[in-house]
C-alpha cells in the first residue's frame, strides 16, 4: 500500500484505495491514455492514439449508454521513465477518476504501474509494450498487442528449417523487450539445430548504432536477428546497417516489425530488400478490413500509412466498447476483466482473441519479407502461423508457475 502511494503528496489514502474504487459518472465512462506523446518515442504515442481515434470515429463515443471520455497523458518527454508513468496512473485514479487505463508505450512504464491497478481494481490495456511477464504482474492487466515470444520464437525455428541459416548474431535493445527477443530468437534457432556467434545489446537511448552495425559486419555470421522499438531508433540503426554495407546481400537479416516499419524503410531504401520478419500486422494485410481501416487512419494522419502500434490502439478501445457492452456498462474492475477474458473478434489484422487463462491476446504470425512492389519497398506476407499462444506463458503453465487467475506465483 505504502508503494503504490509514493509520491502522491498530500492526497489522501482513503481517496485512493481505502474506499471502494471511485467509479465516473453514472453516465460516464473514463478512459485514461498513458502513452509517450512527446520525446524520442513519441511516435508510438501518436500512432497508437490515432487507431483509439479511428475506433471510436466509426463507433461512436456511446456505448453501452455510457458516454466514453478519454484523459490523456505524456509519459515520454522524459524518455523511459517507470516512475513518471506509475504517478501518471495515480493521478488518473484518483483527480481525474477514470475507471479504465490504456496505452503504455514501453514495458518498464507498465511493469512499474502494475501494483496500482492490483490495489486499486481497475484494468489496463497494455496498447504495446511487449514484454511476455507484463500481463503475469496484475490479475488487471490484459494486451492487445503482441508478447514478443509469441512470434520471434517461431521466426527463430523458421530461420533454420525452412531458410537454411546456420549461425545468428543477435542485436537487441538492452530492456525487457530486447531481452525477451533475444532469448526467443535464441531459444528457436538453437532448438531447430543452429549456432549463436554472437551478441550485442543497446542502450535504450542510444542515437549512434554505428559501432554496433561494424560488430555484426566483424562477426562473418550468415545470419543475423535485430530488435529495436519503436519510435527514432529503427530508422537510424537502418541508416548505419546501410552506412556499413549490411544487408540481405550479404548476410540473411532477420527482425520484429519495428525494423521494417514504414520510416526506417524508407531511411534503408533498396538495402533492406530480403530483410525477413515474424510479425503481428502489416498494411498490406489483404482483407476488408484493414483495407478499411488504411483508409480511415491514412484520413486522421493525412496519408501515413498504420502500423502495429496503430492497430494495437484500434484494438485496444474495441476491447474496451465490447466489453462494456457485454458487462451493460458496468466498468468496475473485476466485471470488466471477467468479460474480456476469452473475448473474440475480427481484427485488421486478422482474427484475435484474449486468453481466458493469461489474459494475453491469441493471434497469427505472419512472415513477411521486404519486397519492391510497383516501386514501393514494402513488407510482403508469404506465410503464416494461426492461433499462436505466447510460449513464455505456455510454459510458465506447464511448470506451474501461474495462478488461476494468470499471475506470476
């Protein structure tokens, strides 16, 4: 109790968990955005808040009766910074009483929050941070974006059964994350028969990836797995592959969906033709849809294409509508989580469920290579993975490591 009431001065306790949770108006359903609007990852803010728009533009702002506000706040200008989004959920408790939570752009901000929504009983969506643990921390936490294991193990498999690589130098952001990426592309590509060489990892904050690209080029492996988030840093680790003479010409690349975004692919130009991803979304998805949804989100963000944060956002709030409509508005914690778990539905990206044990999202992996289509370098789908569970999680259940109700014992 005393943790999760640090830092909220004179505000008192009983506000904040010492009654029953404060819930909005009658006629009122709260929804605050913890997301980095601002500094070096505020793309992902941006991106995620233009899918919760497009959702609620084709939606309504009604559901269940309930009029839907959203209270939104920057957890970026200080750059990774767990402390500065744990008050932020705080302060949406208990001055602007909103009863859900969404966002979270990084996974040290959500890990940081957890004990809040625990103590306080209100959900929150993680919107992207991608950390497999992440939803095993609060029986309150529930994702809509992707646990990285969930398709960088595949993709490690993948790498050596079906495209013939034989040693692999990872390269990953030094957080959770990278860590976990590091660990499934890892665990896959070994249990499949292949060699790690090498490994390096990044400072999160790091604005010069050029060592880092000359130690993969020094490391003669023929493969190759990178992990960066989201926001400046996948363009400039493509400029300084490039700037390096790394690519898919000399060696097979492999990476999640922030490396083969939209900007870093137009920083890596024709060098990152081949580069081959395991990932949860891309615009090029063919379905109705997502052709819809390209189209709504190229009109809020005057022709930019969505990405995995846009989608995760989308996703996010229809969550959210669905939920409430099968509670009949009721937004209390435990009602509104009871209703998500095992909760279904057709996304742009495909079809996604929640998992009623784990509280993670089930959806398909896609392989993608980078191809030039009429021109234009984009990712192109050429296989897939259905139904795909994250096999951290699998296992923890296995060793029975989790509680009925997806907690970490």
């Amino acid at each position: 109790m005393r943790k999760v009431l640090a830092g909220l001065g004179g505000l008192a306790a009983a506000t904040l968990f010492g009654l029953a949770p404060v819930q909005a108006q009658d006629n009122t359903i709260k929804i605050g955005l913890i997301m980095s609007y601002s500094g070096q990852f505020g793309d992902l803010g941006t991106m995620m808040d233009a899918g919760a728009q497009l959702y609620m533009k084709e939606h309504g702002d009604t559901v269940a009766g309930k009029k839907i506000v959203l209270v939104r706040k920057d957890s970026g200008a200080a750059g990774t910074a767990p402390d500065v989004a744990k008050r932020l959920a705080q302060e949406l408790i208990v001055r602007d009483k909103v009863d859900i939570i969404a966002g979270f752009s990084l996974t040290p901000d959500a890990l940081a929050s957890a004990d809040v929504f625990t103590e306080s009983k209100k959900v929150a969506v993680i919107m992207n941070a991608a950390t497999a643990i992440i939803t095993t921390k609060s029986p309150y936490f529930t994702r809509t974006s992707i646990p990285l294991p969930q398709a960088i193990t595949a993709l490690g498999k993948w790498a050596v059964t079906k495209n013939g690589s034989k040693q692999a130098f990872t390269m990953v952001t030094n957080y959770g994350p990278g860590i976990d990426t590091e660990t499934a592309f890892q665990s896959g590509f070994k249990e499949a028969g292949g060699q790690i060489v090498g490994s390096v990892r990044f400072p999160v904050q790091n604005p010069d990836f050029s060592a880092f690209a000359q130690q993969l080029k020094d490391s003669k492996a023929d493969s190759a797995f990178i992990f960066v988030p989201g926001g400046e840093q996948p363009a400039a680790l493509g400029k300084a592959l490039a700037e390096h003479g790394v690519s898919p010409k000399v060696m097979k690349i492999y990476s999640s969906g922030e490396l083969v975004g939209d900007e870093p692919l137009k920083s890596m130009g024709e060098s990152a033709l081949g580069i081959i991803s395991g990932w949860h979304y891309s615009w090029t998805h063919n379905s109705p849809e997502n052709a819809t949804f390209v189209k709504g989100i190229r009109e809020i963000l005057k022709g930019r294409n969505p990405d995995q944060f846009t989608v995760s956002g989308y996703d996010g709030m229809a969550l959210i509508y669905k939920a409430l409509e099968k509670t009949g508005g009721k937004a209390d914690g435990d009602t509104l989580i009871a209703a998500m778990k095992g909760m279904s539905w057709m996304s742009p990206r495909g079809p996604i469920s929640i998992d009623p044990e784990t509280r993670d999202i089930i959806q398909t992996v896609y392989f993608r290579r980078v191809e030039n289509v009429n021109g234009n370098i984009q990712n192109v789908e050429f296989d897939k993975l259905e139904n795909v569970k994250d096999p951290v999680k699998e296992a923890m259940k296995a060793a029975g490591k989790l509680n009925p109700d997806g907690t970490a014992k």
